[in-house]
C-alpha cells in the first residue's frame, strides 16, 4: 500500500478520492492549493501525487514544474477541461498519468495502481525470477540503466527520469537499432488497461532527450523514425 498526497482544491474531489484510496489500504494526505500541497510533498515525499491542474495560490502546472526540478515521484494528473493542450503541457513537464474530470472511483484506482507498479517493479510477483531483462542491469555503450535502483548514468553522469520515460528508455534499449513503434513503447511503459496516444509518447521522449543533452549536447541516441517509431542507437 502506499502513501498518497491528493492536491485539489475541490472538496468533494478530496473527500470521494480520499475515502476510495483509503478503503483499498493507501494511506492519503490532502491539500486544498498547490502551494502548500507542494511544501508538504517537499517535506516527505509520498509514493504517489495526485495533482489537479486548476487551483489557487499555484496551479498544478507550476507545481509539477517545481517538483521535476528535484523529484521523480509518480504524479497523475487531474484536469476539469477537455484540453489536450494542458494533457500535452503536462507531460512535457513530467507528469506519468493523466485524467479528466470526471471519473470513476474505479478506473483512478486502477491508473494508481498501475502507476505505482511501474514505479515499484520490486513489488512484483515473486514468483518472476531475479535476472530477468527487466530486473537486470543494462549497459549499451554509454548507457547504464539499473532497474533494481531506477538509475540510468550517461558515459558515468547520472540522468534523473520519471518511472514512464525509465520504462520506455529500458525498451528502447534492449534491442539497439530495432525499431519500436509507438504502441509497442505503450505496452512497455503503460498497464494494458490504460490507453494513452501517440503524442503522450512524443512528449515523454522529447523530454528525455532534453535531460540527456543535458549532460551531453551531443546525445543523438534516440532516433525518430517519422511515421514508424523511435529506436536507440548505440553510441
């Protein structure tokens, strides 16, 4: 189970949320406006933020854009509007999951608990063994990743990704100069019951790139492969 921290500043948002975490055993902070939802998370930081877009003293946008700057914890999405301009916002600024107003008790639990699976791949069944490809550490040329520690150095510097752009740069990897096409990187990174479009996957790799070419300018390694997907070149 894990410790949620739920920023809306919809009161019966937080309350039906709340109480349907807290019935399947997570534990939930709430805060009404970001800022403060934001200083609570900096001070001890939760398994999960469940973030709405719209709010006072500091929207959801700023607050994520804050809390990229020094943390990859898992944050989900929340917006009223239909507005693929602020879904596009959001995961070029690092969000891993997205959801629109309103929803299902059900289906947000199932978007959490696929969010934390992908953020704990060490919770999973024991009966996967250990040294599996997606357990193991991977070296491709300048690349380490290490999935037990959800670390990934490039040419010995450390790179800080979300869960969503791990997964995907793990898939990329495994197979350098095979092509993956965009559905393939959504089953590697997404639950099966839960869709996102082609342009989510754009987003969270045009955002990977810019961490890399911040440690390297020259990091050409994810290749784009207009109308058919990306794969990784060994460098």
């Amino acid at each position: 189970m894990a410790a949620i921290t739920l920023i809306d500043d919809d009161e019966n948002i937080v309350a039906s949320v709340s109480l349907a975490l807290e019935s399947h055993g997570h534990t939930v902070k709430a805060y009404y406006d970001g800022a403060s939802g934001l200083e609570a998370v900096e001070s001890q930081a939760p398994d999960l933020v469940i973030l709405d877009v719209k709010m006072p003293r500091m929207d959801g946008m700023e607050v994520l854009r804050r809390l990229r700057q020094t943390s990859e914890i898992p944050v989900i999405m929340l917006t009223s509007k239909d507005d693929e301009i602020d879904e596009i916002l959001g995961f070029n600024l690092g969000a891993d999951d997205y959801m629109h107003k309103p929803f299902s008790q059900r289906l947000l639990l199932e978007r959490v608990k696929a969010v934390l699976r992908r953020a704990r791949p060490e919770d999973e069944e024991p009966s996967i063994p250990a040294g599996l490809a997606g357990s193991k550490m991977m070296k491709r040329g300048k690349l380490t990743l290490d999935p037990a520690r959800h670390d990934s150095l490039w040419d010995g510097k450390p790179v800080r990704l979300t869960v969503t752009e791990f997964l995907l740069l793990q898939s990329l990897a495994q197979r350098p100069g095979f092509v993956k096409s965009r559905d393939n990187l959504m089953d590697a990174a997404y639950d099966d019951q839960v869709y996102v479009d082609d342009r989510t996957i754009d987003s969270h790799i045009k955002r990977m790139r810019k961490k890399f070419r911040q440690v390297d300018p020259e990091f050409d390694s994810i290749e784009t492969l207009y109308g058919v997907g990306y794969r990784y070149r060994e460098a």
